[in-house]
C-alpha cells in the first residue's frame, strides 16, 4: 500500500477518534446532483467532505466549468482504481482492477471563476407531523439531490433533509427519528432493523395521517431488500421490528415513550 494511500485511510480513522464521522456520512450517502462527484465512491465522497467542501474536482475538470485553482491552494488525494489489460481464454481483452492509486483534486472553495450554477432544491409543501419534528427540535431541510437517495436524518445534528416533497420520505426519516428516541442502543442496531422500522412506520403513517400511500410496493420492494441484509424473509423481518415499530409510531402519534 502506497504511503499516500495509507495518509487518506488515516485521515479517516482520525476523523472517527474526533466524532466528526456521523455528519460526513449522512451527507457522502446523500451525493449532491450535476457534479463529478456524485458518480465518486462512498469512501472518495466521505474524504471529500471531511476536506471540507461538498464539490471537489480535478485540475482540467475545473478549467471545463471556467474555473481555475487559487495560487498556493494544495490539493487533497482520492483512491481510484488502477486498471489494466488482460487476455482472457478466448483470446479477448478485459479490463480489470490490478490495484489502486490516488488522484489529487481540489476544493470548489481552492478556486476562483466562473460561479457553479446548483440544482435548487424542491421547495417543500406543508408535510402532515411537521409540527411533531419541530417538538423535538429537528430542522427539516430541503437539499438537491440525485435521487439514487432522496433524504436522510442526521442523529447529530438533529436534522432530516429531504430531496423530494413526497411525505412518505419525511415520514421515513421522522421514524428514524423516534427509533433513536425510544431505542437507547440505536446507535448500535443493525441497520437492517433501523431501515425496516423506517419503512414500515412510513407506509403506516401514510394511510393513518398521510394520504393512501402509493409507495407500498416501493416499501415492499426496500423491506426485501434489507431483509436480505438481515437473512430473513420480509415477512419474518417486519415479525422481528414489529414491537420497535409499534413504540415508534406510538411516540410520533401519542407522545408516549417506553423505554427499549
């Protein structure tokens, strides 16, 4: 492993021993949209964040949008993969991963040019227990996004934010919120368990406060596929979370907290 590679793992450990992980992984799962970046890897896009900018690119892919990097500006290394050619039994050539190497790039913040025109973010309607995130001392943003993800909630900083208007994401997100409330290990739950208790609680909270939720094969669909993660059945998943779903949509709909 090349020392450069090992300086950009180490960063990282750093930033887990100093409690400034929680935040940059709420954000590097959520990529902005219309940026080189949001095609990055999860680990390119933590580092990213945790070098303290949410646009980073390379020299010439700076010079493309009319910008160009700041004298004295030093750049910040990413991990891509080094590929190479290699004949296979048929007498063809495939392209393979033989290791990886580190790629400098700079911060949005490094250079001067031409202004980056961002996506705006959805404006977001008057959401049905809006006034139930705002008891509990949440802020609920609106954030661009490229919808792979469309929200996420941030334990932390006490934030959800919302890429899209559909209320069954804020109701999703609003449950993470309560399981962190009523589970005191939620730090430590599997985050099959904290994505089905999610899920469940939204479609829930759709047909009791929201409208008849047109998501429900959607749901089905996520439930499946961390289930999967959990090596269960969906129906026997949604068995295992039933009681922590039942706290949970009791807190957001009663204000009754039973400790887990």
């Amino acid at each position: 492993m090349s020392n450069k590679i090992k300086d950009v793992l180490n960063g990282i450990l750093a930033k887990f021993e100093s409690g400034d992980i929680p935040k940059a992984v709420a954000i590097s799962t959520f990529p902005l949209a219309d940026m080189p970046s949001s095609n990055w890897s999860f680990l390119n896009r933590l580092i990213m964040y945790l070098s303290g900018t949410t646009d980073a690119r390379g020299f010439q892919q700076w010079q493309q949008v009319g910008r160009s990097i700041k004298g004295g500006s030093k750049a910040f290394y990413i991990m891509v993969p080094r590929m190479t050619w290699r004949e296979t039994e048929q007498g063809d050539e495939e392209q393979i991963v033989s290791g990886f190497m580190t790629k400098p790039v700079f911060r949005y913040e490094d250079t001067a040019g031409e202004p980056i025109k961002a996506k705006k973010p959805p404006k977001l309607p008057e959401l049905p227990l809006m006034d139930k995130a705002k008891e509990w001392g949440l802020t609920v943003k609106s954030i661009p996004g490229n919808y792979s993800y469309y929200g996420y909630f941030n334990q932390t900083n006490a934030e959800i934010a919302l890429a899209t208007k559909e209320e069954s994401v804020f109701f999703h997100e609003l449950a993470h919120a309560a399981h962190s409330k009523v589970q005191k290990a939620y730090k430590d739950t599997a985050n099959w368990t904290k994505e089905i208790v999610a899920e469940l609680t939204a479609a829930a909270l759709c047909n009791i406060v929201g409208k008849t939720s047109k998501h429900l094969g959607n749901s089905y669909r996520y439930i499946k596929h961390y289930a999967k993660k959990g090596h269960l059945s969906p129906i026997k998943a949604c068995l295992k979370v039933l009681k922590e779903t039942e706290k949970v949509l009791t807190l957001i709909l009663k204000g009754e907290n039973d400790d887990a």
